[in-house]
C-alpha cells in the first residue's frame, strides 16, 4: 500500500473506532487520522508479534482492517486512561 493508503486506511479505522467507542477524545479530523494510523501500525504489529498472523498489503484484506480498528480502540481506550480526566468538562 501506499502512504496514501495508509492515511485513508486510518483515518476510516479511527472514525470507527470512535463510532464504537464514543464519548469525549481527542477530536477533530487531525486527531482521528493520527489515533487512527497510529492504531493500524499498533494492530498490525500486535497481529504478527502475538497471533502470528503478519498483515498483508492489500488495502481490502478483511484481517488488515480488523488490525487496525481493533488498534485504533486500543490507542482510544488507552488515551482516555491517560488522559481522560484532563479535559474540563
């Protein structure tokens, strides 16, 4: 895949990752592309180093995008740990 790809690749994983997790996170269209190609690089390297199932190249591979939703929830759940409490209310 191409960089292009993978900006597109996360920004659609970290939209859904939102949509399956909503509530107050770091927001705005920046932030869901960032969590989210952050969350494909994170799936993908969690699916070859522990399920030992490495991440192929094709952009409509079923396991590629599973990787990188269930990343981009690790990283938004993760986040709102951290930092959830920081934001006013």
């Amino acid at each position: 895949m191409s960089v292009i790809s993978w900006i597109v690749l996360g920004l659609l994983a970290g939209a859904i990752a939102k949509i399956l997790l909503p509530g107050r996170d770091p927001g705005g269209l920046i932030g869901t592309t960032v969590i989210g190609i952050a969350g494909a690089f994170t799936g993908g390297w969690l699916s070859a180093r522990f399920l030992d199932r490495p991440i192929t190249n094709d952009f409509y591979d079923g396991p590629t995008w599973a990787a990188a939703i269930g990343g981009s929830l690790v990283l938004l759940i993760a986040y709102r740990i951290l930092f959830g409490h920081s934001r006013s209310r």
